[in-house]
C-alpha cells in the first residue's frame, strides 16, 4: 500500500484483503466507503463482526451456522429426521432451502476431499455423518455433494463409510441444466445426460 | 436473507451490504469466508474498524485521510507547498502518488458539484482552496477533478473562486490515452485530442 495512508487505514485495508476475492483495490473502495460514513456506521459493522465471531458456531449435530447448540433445521421438529441430506458447506444448504422442496435434515461436511488441497476425509464431519445414521432412525441419505472430481470422491467415501448401515445412499441426478443448449455442454455432462435417458 | 441463518449472520450481512458493490450474495460469501476463520480473526477485522472509527479523520488542511491534524503530505516540509492539485477524492490522490510524479501538495474536494445528485458546492471543500490560495504562497492550483461532466463544471467553478487571486489555474490535459486504438474512441475525446494536437 502505498505510503501516506495512515497505519489504521493500511491495517483495515490489510484484514479486508483476507477476505475470499478481495484485492488491494476493492479493500481500497470499501474503505473510502466506510469513512463517508459516521464513526457509528463503521463502529455497527464493527460490532456485527464481534457478534459473530462470539455467538455464532457450528450446530453441533449438522454443522450448520448456529447461535446456540442446536441450529434452526436440528431443533425444528417440523423437520423429518429420516432424510439427511450430505452437503459440502453452507452456502448448499442455503440454496437448497431456496428451492424449498426438500424437508429433511441437513449434514454440512465443511468441503470435499481433495488431496491437492490437502483436505483428508479426517479433516471433514464423515465421522459425525456415520454416527448420527448409527445413532438415529436415518432411512435415506442423499450425498449433495459437488458434480466435481472432488465432490464425487467425497460421495463415494461417504458412502464407502455407511456401508453396512440401514440406509438408503442416493446421490441428485446428473444431467443437462434446465435452459441450457446442448451445443455448449461439456463432454461428461452431455455423456451423463445420454445414458441416464428416460422414455418420455 | 433466508430464515435458517442466525440473527448475528444476517446483521452482519446487512451491515455488509451498506458497502458499494456489495449485494447479498457477495456479503454472504464474506460470512462464510469470515466464519471458516477463528474468532480472534474475525476479531481482528473489527478491532480495525473501530480504528478506522475512532482514529482516523480528514486532514485539517486538505481533506486527505489521516491519523492526526495533519496528514503525511501536508506534514512533509519535502512536499512544494507551491502547487496545489485539487482532486475529486481521496482515491485520486492515491492514483496520483503512484505516478509520483507530482511533487506538491493536495487538496480533496469531497466528490464534484451535481445538480443531479444534490452535490452542491457548499457540500464541498471549495471554500477551504479558496482560503489556502488567499493564506499562503501557492503559485499554481491543479485543477484534477474528473473529465467527466461534473468534474469540468466543479473545475470552472473552483477556477471562477480563485479569480482575482494571484495564482496560475491548470487543468490536466485530455487526449487519447496510452495503448488506445483510436478507433474505439469516443467522439469527444477525439474531438479533444485533434483540437489540442500538437507538431511532431
């Protein structure tokens, strides 16, 4: 950064920058927008920041986000307990309840595993996943993960892993995108979407 | 924002938002980014932005940010207290001291008259220039707002505060920029550029 900004103005620029996507120049714009502001706007962003950093935690069954032990789904018994649905982090959770047709409880793994960024499945909530289909009265299992190479392994670990277990393992269906062309799908979509063809 | 969220992650989302450029999905992806953090990083944004609240301020002189009276140029005794270049914002100056070609002193407007935006020049630090130029030694005022529409009235009306002062008013020149085709040009631009062409 360059040298007459002030050191609490470098400092924010700095922590800003560790946030995913955030560049020198897009710190910079958040910070000019931030002064434009009153001390007490800055200081309210300020405070929300510690709310979470206190009160906001994994939900000890399914590791979503939490400000209590239990999270919205685990303590809602609305919710039906006998679909788990397997996903690798939050922001799945928050686009399938976008969608709002699946009424089960969810299990966030907390990403994929992926040998070249070193995430193992030990790094990952596999074993919490295993337990809670020992534990409960779990019938259905839909592994959510990503359609990716490290998506699949995952799946196909987790799976490994519920091996033996009454359960049923599903994994959503694969295929062409709904308002796609097909002239622009890649290879193993397309192959996919061939082979898992249905008579209309 | 989705009911399943924790009330400290949707504030910190909303608080999110109020910064330009930021919509709920990209200030969902910051909380999430925040939350894969520990808390004592996630402390440590918000102990910046308290910093930022509590420390920081414009310069008494210019307008430029800073931890104390004076900022770091107009504190410099190395700066040319001679010249003055008026500028928009604070984002400005920061452009122009990566060039740092300009030697002297700054002076930030806080943004250009706009009828269309209710920016009228009193909102403006118009009056502080005229000031400085009657106070001191200033032999030229750089007139560096934009070359947009705005930036050209604000320019004429600060040149029309100064009349009468003995002091030089420049304006940086308009031309093609470095590495343009002159195809993709807009017409006022080229107008600009014939008119004040030069012999090779």
């Amino acid at each position: 950064m360059s040298r007459p900004l002030p050191e609490p103005v470098i400092n924010l620029i700095n922590e800003l920058r560790k946030l995913s996507g955030v560049g020198e120049k897009t710190a910079m714009r958040y910070v000019l927008n931030l002064m434009k502001r009153s001390p007490e706007g800055v200081r309210a962003l300020g405070e929300t920041l510690y709310r979470l950093a206190e009160d906001v935690k994994p939900c000890s069954v399914c590791g979503f986000v939490s400000d209590g032990d239990l999270c919205d789904f685990c303590s809602d018994p609305a919710r039906d307990g006998h679909q788990i649905c397997v996903v690798e982090g939050v922001a799945v959770v928050l686009a399938l309840e976008k969608v709002g047709d699946f009424q089960g409880l969810y299990h966030v793994l907390g990403g994929a595993i992926s040998a070249l960024r070193g995430i193992t499945p030990k790094k990952l909530r596999i074993g919490e996943i295993v337990q809670r289909v020992s534990d409960g009265d779990v019938r259905e299992v839909i592994l959510a993960t990503g359609a990716d190479a490290e998506g699949e392994t995952t799946a196909l670990y987790v799976r490994k892993m519920l091996e033996g277990l009454p359960v049923k393992v599903t994994r959503p269906a694969t295929g062409i995108p709904m308002g796609s062309s097909i002239e622009f799908l890649d290879a193993v979509t397309l192959m996919r979407a061939l082979r898992g063809r249905k008579e209309l």
